[in-house]
C-alpha cells in the first residue's frame, strides 16, 4: 500500500505545469511586438496637412501610396519617380480591373497645385479611388 502511495506523489508532481516562463516569453512578445510596430510603416518623410480629429475609417487593404516630398520629387511606394514615369505607373494601373486605392501623401509646404497635378494624372486615366494622408491634431 505505502509503494502505491508513493507512486501517486510522484505523478502527481509531473501533472503540475509551470507557467511562469510561458507568461513572461508571452510578455516578452508583447513588448516586441509594441515597440517594432510603428516601424513597419515605411513611408517617405513628408510634413502632412493638420486635419481635425474625427472618426477615422482603416486604411483599405490594396492600396499605392504616391508621395511628393518638400522639394516636388513624386515617389511610387518608396521609389524616386519622374512626371513621365508617374503617367506609365497610371496608365498600367488603368488598364486593370480592379485597380487600388492610390493614397497620395504630399508636404504641407508644397503649392496646392502640385498636388492637384497629380489628382489630374489620375483622373484623366479615370482611376477614382483616391485617398489624401494628413496628420491628426
């Protein structure tokens, strides 16, 4: 009977799991994953517009982000793009069924016009899906 017992105690201290390492590797993730997800968004530096603070839709899913920097240079994604070379990009996303949303980001100090240049570009290949970035308040 006392080696039936003592058999017990032994499998009883297996069944036991120690959860103290998986709560701080979980924290540990956490921590991570908070200080590394501001820097996914890659994007080229610019001096967005103010803009009141309101409900804010989520970005779509399928989007082309064009930027205008403070000295007038177009960049596709992160890429240094001419006039020319932003009216082929247009023109091939013109030609596809479901083209995406082209989120234009352009600094707060550039003339007006230079962005509605670009507005024009897009709307003359009739791509209407359009999104204008600016900084929150």
């Amino acid at each position: 009977m006392a080696r039936q017992f003592h058999r017990k105690n032994r499998l009883d201290a297996l069944t036991e799991i120690n959860v103290t390492p998986l709560i701080d590797l979980a924290f540990a993730l956490l921590i991570i994953f908070m200080i590394t997800t501001p820097l996914l968004e890659q994007t080229i530096e610019v001096d967005l517009p103010l803009e009141s603070t309101k409900n804010q839709s989520s970005r779509p899913e399928d989007f082309q982000s064009i930027s205008i920097d403070s000295t007038g240079r177009y960049y596709w994604g992160d890429r240094v793009v001419s006039s020319r070379q932003l009216g082929d990009l247009l023109d091939t996303l013109s030609g596809d069924p479901a083209p995406p949303v082209l989120n234009i980001r352009a600094d707060s100090r550039l003339p007006y016009q230079r962005v509605i240049g670009v507005i024009d570009m897009i709307k003359q290949r009739n791509l209407s899906r359009i999104s204008l970035d600016t900084r929150v308040e």
